[in-house]
C-alpha cells in the first residue's frame, strides 16, 4: 500500500477511486513529469496491457475503471488522484 496525503485520501473517496486502482496505477503506471518535482501517473497503452496480463479474468471487469491517475511527490507520497478526461500530453 502507497502513503497518501490526507487530501488524496478525501478526492479518491469523493471520486470513487478505489485503493485497488491506485496500487495498479502505482505498480504498472506510466509516468509523466508534472512540474514542482511531482509526476502523473496514468495508464497507457502499455501499461493497460501490462495490468490484463496481471490480472487474467479480472481485467474485463476493471478495464472500465483504468481511466484515473494519480499526482505523486518525489517521495512517492500520492497528492491526489483524478478521472482522465482528457489525452495527457507529454512534452
């Protein structure tokens, strides 16, 4: 399990994130420089593949749900997490 900030704790409950979802963001994730010494991590492509391979069956039912990604600090600590709504760039 990741630490997470107190506010990160309130957005992923707000949001319906479960910590599931944050755990496989963190484990199998892709990351992105998201300025001030943090980084996105998101779901790509690569990664989606990664995670139905780890979860054999389970993954037609999480597929749904793979559309989130978290803000993390250089110390590994979650800061929040989100919906992707949009593409993320990457620069």
């Amino acid at each position: 399990m990741s630490t997470l900030t107190t506010h990160a704790t309130v957005r992923s409950q707000q949001r319906a994130i479960p910590p599931l979802l944050i755990d496989l963001l963190l484990q199998f994730g892709t990351s992105a420089p998201a300025g001030g010494g943090t980084s996105k991590i998101f779901f790509d492509k690569r990664a989606r593949r990664r995670v139905k391979s780890y979860a054999g069956p389970l993954a037609a039912v999480i597929d749904d749900y793979l559309d989130v990604y978290a803000v993390v600090g250089s110390d590994n600590t979650v800061i929040t997490t989100a919906h992707r709504i949009e593409r993320i760039r990457r620069h």
